[in-house]
C-alpha cells in the first residue's frame, strides 16, 4: 500500500493553510478596512455635576442648537451637552420628571419627553418653566407613547399598542397613521426621518419599510439576508447602507441597499469602544451615535 511521506504531508498542509488565510485576507479585507476606519471621539457619560448616567434610554441631536439631549432615566432627568460633550445642564423638573424615555426639542425650543411611568406625552416650556403632560388617543384606545421625532414641525410617535408610526400636528390633532397593509407585520420598534421619507424597523425580524410622509404610500421594503437576535435601532448612510443594532448580539451590522451584510462594527463588552446592551443607533453629521445603556454612556465614532 502506497504511504504519503510525512515531510509531504506536512508541506501539503502548510500551503493549505497559507491558501486559506491569504482567501480570509482578500474577502475580509474590506470589512476590516472599514471598522478600523472609525475612531472613538467623545463618550457621554456624566452630567455636568459629576454623576455618572443611569440607564440612559433617549438621545435627541439638536442641529439646530447644535446641542445634545440624553434622556438619562434611571437618574429621572434630562442632560444637555455641546457637541463636543461638554456637559451643560441637569433638568428633572425639581423632582417631577419619571421615567423620560424618548425626546426631541422643537423648532420653538420646547423640549417633547415620553414619561414610562406617566404614559405621557410631556411637553416642557424650560423658558416659561412649564410642564404639560398630554395623553394621545387613536382610534379610540390610548396610545402607549414610545419613541417620538420631528418632521418639519410635526411629531411623530411610535405607538406600541398598535404598532403603527402616528402622525401628529403641533397642537397634538391626529393626522395620519403609518403602518404597511401586509398580514403578519409584526409592529414597529424604531423609526426614522430622511427628509420626506419616513423609515421603520419591523419588530424582531429587522424587515425596513419607507414610506411617503406626504402621501403615506408604501415605497420600499428591505429585508436583511439574515435574521439578527435582537435589532432595537437602525440608521442609513447617504451610501444607501443601513446599520441594524442588535441588543443581544452587541454589535452593529451593515447592510447594503438590498439587504446584504457588508461589514459588522463593535464587539461586546465594558471597555471604551466596546458594548454592553446598547439601545439606540443615530447618524448625525456623519458620525455615527450608539446609545449603550448597559455601559452608561453615548459613544460618538468618526473618521
């Protein structure tokens, strides 16, 4: 019986292996290129008298403020920060303000918080020392207020009774409801705005639809190649790629525009850089945002 000598064998493995490895380079190549051309800029994480965040839930970029809001709400208060993450201010409405969760700051400067524990709406004039908590109704049934954006001078309010994207003007009448007309839509979890084109994420299955906000009407669907954990936030680039942020899986995934994974960002953990149950995914003036609440902080990555 013929017997392969030894010393061949092991020639014969070592190319194999060096094969590999140079196939893992040429493929891997780009992805690696492209998370190792995000750096750490600021990380948020303490308001301005020292104490540290607390399962903070709610991040707002004011571009025209050119501020930054965190809703921290373990600690039941609002933050403000520059853009550089200097720390500004500490609101909790003198030991009011429960629970704030999502929130936005109008073009007249009022800042709109989701209460959990209120069910709210709450509406919070800081110049006229004001606050108004408004309870919103659709269909007939109240709304459980989740998270909430601006469109022109318009919000927005994902409905986590329903499920659907609800349209409202700023006296809070109802005006439009979005959701697409296909059994088995499990819900929204996040949306967002891109000019005139409302984007949300479908509960569980990482499923994107865009709609018309003038109109209403469906435009698209994208389906990921693969399903995640967990996805609990999402942003698109100007490139067309959609990052998905999946809270079991501690990482962010990137797709491009028909839904093909192209590269995966972070790695789980506690150290800078790193993510530990991260809640909220944002793209502002380039730089991508990632609200981490099982870290107590807001990490801003640029190039």
């Amino acid at each position: 019986m013929f017997r392969v000598p030894q010393k061949l064998l092991i020639y014969i493995l070592y190319f194999y292996i060096v094969f590999v490895m140079m196939l893992l380079i040429i493929f891997l190549k780009p992805l690696l290129v492209q998370a190792a051309s995000l750096r750490l800029k600021i990380s948020l994480d303490q308001g301005p008298e020292g104490k540290a965040l607390y399962h903070p839930l709610g991040f707002y970029a004011d571009p025209y403020n050119h501020r930054f809001y965190v809703a921290d709400t373990g600690n039941n208060r609002l933050l403000s920060f520059k853009e550089d993450g200097t720390p500004l201010r500490s609101f909790d409405a003198a030991g009011e303000l429960k629970g704030p969760y999502s929130l936005v700051r109008d073009i007249q400067g009022r800042l709109w918080v989701v209460e959990r524990p209120f069910n709210s709406l709450t509406e919070i004039d800081l110049k006229a020392h004001r606050i108004e908590r408004h309870y919103l109704k659709y269909q007939g049934q109240i709304v459980l207020v989740d998270r909430i954006l601006l469109w022109a001078d318009k919000l927005l309010v994902l409905d986590r009774a329903s499920g659907k994207i609800l349209l409202y003007d700023q006296n809070l009448v109802f005006l439009r409801d979005f959701a697409p007309n296909q059994s088995g839509f499990k819900g929204f979890f996040d949306f967002k705005v891109k000019e005139n084109v409302l984007w949300g994420l479908e509960n569980l299955s990482g499923r994107i639809f865009a709609f018309d906000l003038k109109t209403g009407q469906l435009k698209k669907i994208i389906k990921p190649e693969f399903r995640l954990s967990l996805p609990v936030s999402f942003e698109l680039d100007n490139a067309g790629n959609f990052y998905l942020l999946d809270r079991y899986l501690k990482q962010v995934f990137v797709f491009g525009s028909e839904g093909k994974l192209k590269y995966k960002l972070f790695r789980k953990g506690y150290l800078p850089g790193q993510l530990n149950y991260p809640w909220q995914l944002l793209i502002f003036k380039g730089e991508l945002i990632v609200l981490d609440e099982g870290n107590g902080r807001i990490d801003v990555w640029g190039h």
